[in-house]
C-alpha cells in the first residue's frame, strides 16, 4: 500500500488550487468610421512578363499565360524552353 500512497501524491496537489478571476478587459473604444471616397475608375496596367515572373510559375500556369499571347506551348518541353517562347510571344504582342 506503500508505493499507492506515494503514487496518489506524486499525482496529486497537495492543497486544492483556487482559481483566481481574471481582470476584466479594457474596454476598446471604436474609431468613427471614415466616410468611403468613391472609387476612381483606374485601369490596372498588366504586369510585364519577365523571365524571372514566369520561372516562379508551374508548367500548367506558363502554358495559360502562352495563350493570353495567343500561342500554344508543349508542356512536355522543360521549363526554361516553355518561358523562352512565351517570353518571345510577349515581345511581340
């Protein structure tokens, strides 16, 4: 019964712990809202095609951009060949 006793309180808290509450939260005051600006009409320009932009793409997302450019690339060609022609595509659009 010995080894019992030690494992109940090696387990145990020797004294029952009492939760303490915590402090209530600041209260959080809410800016005023800002009156919204209408909305200017600005065309977004499409972001240069790079060789650095296109090697961050997979083979599937080069391919889509190839036929933005209205070309049609293999994917089974390796990458760097896939951004070459859509890069010449890109030049000459």
């Amino acid at each position: 019964m010995g080894i019992f006793n030690w494992l109940k309180n090696l387990f145990s808290s020797p004294s029952p712990v009492e939760p303490t509450p915590a402090p209530a939260p600041a209260p959080v005051s809410k800016p005023a809202p800002k009156k919204a600006e209408p909305k200017k009409a600005v065309a977004k320009a499409e972001p240069k095609v790079t060789k650095a932009s296109l090697s961050k793409l997979t083979k599937s997302q080069i391919e889509e951009k190839g036929r933005e450019f209205g070309i049609e690339v293999d994917k089974r060609q390796k990458k760097d060949k896939l951004i070459s022609e859509v890069l010449a595509a890109s030049k000459k659009a």
